[in-house]
C-alpha cells in the first residue's frame, strides 16, 4: 500500500498535469477533471497544522473519529498529506440516468 501511495504521490509531483477520473458504479458514464495539485508538507507531530487539517478533512467527511490521539499518531506514523486538486478542465460521458 506504501508503494501505491507514493506512486500516487510522485504522480501528482511531476510536471504533468494531474487527473481525477471519476465513474459511476454501473460502469456507463465517467468524468474526469485534469487541474493544478497543491501538496502540504507531511505530517511530522501530532500537533502540527497538517495534521490539524487532516482533522478537519475527516470530521467534514466523517464526523468524529472515536479516537482522536490515535487518529493523530496515525497520521504522523503514516507520513500523511494533503493533496489539493484546483480543477481546470472536465472531460468525460455523464449521461443522465
């Protein structure tokens, strides 16, 4: 998963312009957005402002983790960041439906 992640990572960091394909579950339609990529730094301490908006992230995703100590170590552990995609184009077949 590690490597995955930081495929993901190196991906987003080249010159190219980064995309998001997205598409629906019966396979039919997708759209995909091409934009600029902002990454933070990555989480270092469980009091840092990364992994301050990693809270934030999840607690409007989420709501409240049952844990929040955990949740931040875990961040820091994993070298978590933010990825922040400024769309610029979309391209695709969304068909209503």
């Amino acid at each position: 998963m590690a490597a995955l992640a930081l495929a993901t990572i190196a991906g987003l960091v080249t010159p190219l312009l980064p995309t998001r394909p997205v598409s629906r579950p019966d396979g039919w339609a997708y759209l995909v957005l091409e934009g600029d990529a902002e990454l933070t730094g990555v989480a270092e301490a469980v009091d840092d402002a990364v992994v301050d908006e990693l809270v934030e992230l999840y607690r409007s995703l989420q709501g409240e983790h049952p844990d929040w100590d955990e949740y931040r170590r875990a961040m820091v552990a994993d070298c978590r960041l933010i990825v922040r995609l400024g769309p610029k184009h979309a391209f695709g077949m969304w068909p209503e439906g």
